[in-house]
C-alpha cells in the first residue's frame, strides 16, 4: 500500500492483520506525482495480479470561473496524470517480466466524472481524462493478458467527500454496497498493490 501519510497507512495495516492475520502487506509512504518513487516501489514489488490506483485529490467547492490555475493543474497531476503514471508503470514491469501471468489494473474513479456539478468543476473533469486514458490503455493492452477498468465507487461520506459536503448531506449513499463492484475478479492469492 502506498499513500502520503504513513500514520494512515499503518493504522490501515493494522486494521487489516486483525481480520486477516495471513496477509503480508508492505506500506510506503510516497506521493502519486512523484513519479521516480512510484516507479521504483511497483519494480521492487515484483509480480503484481491487481493494482488498485485510488489516489486522488480535490478542491473546494467554486463555480467554474473561479478555480485558480494553479489548482487545477494540481489536481490533474494527482488525480489524472498520478493514476496514468502508476498504471503504465505496472503494465511496462508485468510486460518486462514476460506476460506470465493476468494483471488488472483498477482505477478508482468517481460519479463525478460523468456528472454535472459545477461546483466541481475541476475535479470531475481531472478524473473524466483519467478514466478517458484506461480505456485508450485497456485498448493497447488488452491482448496481452492487462486488463484497465475504471470503477466508479458510491458517493460515500470520506475525509475527502467530507471537505466539500458534510454528513448529514441526502446525497450520501450506503458505502457498503458500491456500484460496480469488483465481484468478477477472481478469488485466489495473489499480489495487490493500492495506492
């Protein structure tokens, strides 16, 4: 697992080895947009089945006009050009590793990249060009035993939903039941790497 913080990263660890004390579970502490990082924890993995690329960001709520250059630009190395790097990143190791075995590359998108709140504007459209990219990388790859989706998860109250709505928002809906849930992946060991 990789993330910002470590603290996080331990305490979801831990949380994970109590309900699953056979799991082994590495945790680095690194940032998606820094790209030598990524690179060198996903070489040092080695084989990975299931990449799960999570990481993103958001800003606070404005209309359209108003979002700062700075801060778009941000967002779209977090959220689009951070996932893309990542995924390419574990498609290029599986390729030089000689196609042995299936990787699934899972992009975690968000109902935002495919609906209309303006306030929004920037996010919606930095994960509307990531989830444009799987799809023109499962296209590349998809013979070759990767397979690239981009899964929308529920509008879920987070620490990151959380900074623009607040929990008692009738938006919200049950996190425990996603929507296009991953249930066709196949249940068998293997290696999963999240960030």
């Amino acid at each position: 697992m990789v993330g910002r913080t470590l603290s996080n990263l331990e305490k979801a660890k831990s949380n994970l080895l109590a309900k699953y004390p056979s799991l082994e579970i590495d945790v680095h502490a690194a940032s998606v947009t820094d790209f030598s990082t990524m690179s060198a924890i996903i070489r040092a993995t080695g084989k990975i089945d299931i990449l799960v690329s999570a990481a993103g960001i958001c800003h606070n709520v404005g209309l359209p006009s108003m979002l700062a250059p700075t801060e778009l630009s941000e967002m779209f190395q977090t959220n689009t050009v951070g996932a893309y790097h990542t995924a390419c990143t574990a498609i290029h190791q599986h390729a030089s590793q000689g196609w042995d075995h299936e990787l699934k590359v899972i992009n975690m998108s968000s109902a935002l990249s495919h609906s209309h709140i303006a306030h929004l504007s920037g996010y919606a459209a930095s994960k509307a060009a990531a989830n444009l990219l799987m799809l023109h990388l499962s296209m590349q790859w998809h013979a070759r035993r990767v397979s690239v989706f981009s899964m929308c998860p529920v509008l879920a109250y987070t620490g990151l939903t959380g900074k623009v709505f607040p929990p008692d928002s009738p938006i919200w809906e049950d996190g425990k039941q996603p929507r296009g849930s991953p249930r066709y992946l196949p249940h068998r060991s293997g290696r999963l790497f999240f960030n």
